[in-house]
C-alpha cells in the first residue's frame, strides 16, 4: 500500500523525508513535487527501480528518464566533456526548469534504459524536493503520470494514475511551475533546444549561442541552400537521453 506525506513545512516535513529516503533505499518509487509539475522518482543507480519507474508510466526503456540532482557540484561527477557553454548555462538556471543533456560518465554503474551514453541532468528549484535529494542523491525523474496523459500537477492527481506502485506521495501542494523544463542537448557540435520549456530561447540565448528546435547553423543553411522544416525537429522521444518530461519536469 502506497502512503501520503505532507512537504509543505519545512519545520515539519522530517518525517515524511524519512519516508521517502527509507523507500528509494529499498529499491520502491516515490512521487515528489518540483517547481515544474510532480516527478515519479527512483534510486538512479538502482536498474530494477528505474524499470519499475518505467513501468509505472507505461514506457520502455527507448525512454529513459531525467536524472534530478541536489546541486552543480554534482554535474561532474555524473557527467563528462561538458562545453563551456553548456555550464553556463547550468549555472545561470540551476536551480530551475532547465535540463541539460550530457555525455555521462562512462564509469558509472546505472542502467537508466536506451540513453546511448547521454544522461539528462537537471536540478529543481523547490526546497522538499532539493531536501529529499539531499538525503538520497542523484534520483530518475520523469513527470508523475501515465504516458499519454497530463502531468500531475497536484498530489492527487498523481495518485490517480500511479496509484499503487508508488510506495510514497510527497504532498508539497499544487506544482508552482505547472510547464516542465525546456530541455537543451550540449551532446553535438551545437547547442540545441529538444524540447521548449520553462526557460525561453531567448532567456537562453542571453548566456550562451542555442539553436532552437528544428533550426539549422546559419553557416550550413548558407552552404545547402535549405531551410529548416518541420521535419527536422525532433521529438521528445528521440531526444538522446531521454524524450524527458524533465521532471519531475
């Protein structure tokens, strides 16, 4: 049977801490809110867990999930060759609705799914969360709901699709976000936008050179005589860590 705890004071909310960490410790998911919209989360170097994640919301291991961390000091220790500006831009909306796709470190031992040696890394901005992160580390995140339906945006709402296999709500009130994170790919030669979020292209481009979703280097669309269609956006599901509902947004 799954159980409903309380985030919404941080004064008390120790307890229902403790609950969520003695369940991620053996291996059960929990449901947690972030500043975006509620996020299903597994011990992310635990492969049984995050199959089970996966199998909560009725996805396959073609995509895998976001990785939720407690800090940037982390972002090295998971990931690996990060551009320059990709770090800028972790440091500029870190904590927030930005998620950064990555080479991941090869040494590490976790099986997120199909992820072809990327990792989607983001860290939210909302104290429970960052509390629960804290005391478990890295976890997988994917938004809380069944694929195909509406990201929970209340604990309830959680509830109703996952029901049962999630071991622990986290009740932090209604997600203050309510849009996940944008999502931007640093694994290329480019920086590109796979999914757009929470963070603008424009606020994006005030700290580092991004392409938008589907648009071409002006050097190559000068070179081929092409424009960018339709076509050549890709898809949330075939972003290379992921097609990440980010989150837990």
């Amino acid at each position: 049977m799954s159980s409903v705890h309380p985030v919404t004071d941080p004064n008390t909310w120790g307890p229902s801490i403790d609950e969520a960490v003695n369940a991620v410790s053996r291996g059960g998911l929990v449901v947690l809110p972030t500043d975006t919209v509620y996020g299903i989360g597994a011990d992310a170097f635990d492969a049984e867990a995050v199959t089970a994640l996966l199998a909560a919301k009725g996805r396959g291991r073609q995509m895998p999930p976001p990785v939720l961390v407690p800090d940037l000091r982390t972002l090295d220790g998971l990931a690996t060759d990060v551009p320059d500006d990709a770090r800028a831009l972790v440091e500029a909306f870190w904590p927030g609705g930005f998620t950064i796709i990555l080479t991941a470190q090869p040494s590490l031992a976790w099986d997120l799914g199909e992820t072809h040696g990327t990792v989607a890394l983001r860290m939210p901005d909302h104290p429970a969360a960052l509390a629960l992160l804290r005391r478990t580390g890295p976890l997988a995140v994917s938004s809380a709901n069944s694929t195909g339906l509406p990201a929970a945006l209340e604990v309830d709402d959680a509830q109703v699709q996952l029901r049962d296999s999630v071991a622990v709500y986290l009740d932090g009130g209604t997600a203050p976000g309510g849009v996940a994170s944008t999502i931007v790919d640093a694994t290329g030669p480019h920086l590109r936008v796979v999914r757009e979020g929470a963070v603008s292209l424009e606020r994006l481009r005030e700290v580092a050179p991004v392409l938008g979703v589907g648009e071409e280097p002006a050097d190559e669309v000068a070179g081929t005589g092409d424009l960018p269609t339709d076509e050549d956006a890709p898809s949330d599901e075939t972003v290379p860590a992921s097609g990440p509902e980010a989150n837990g947004g």
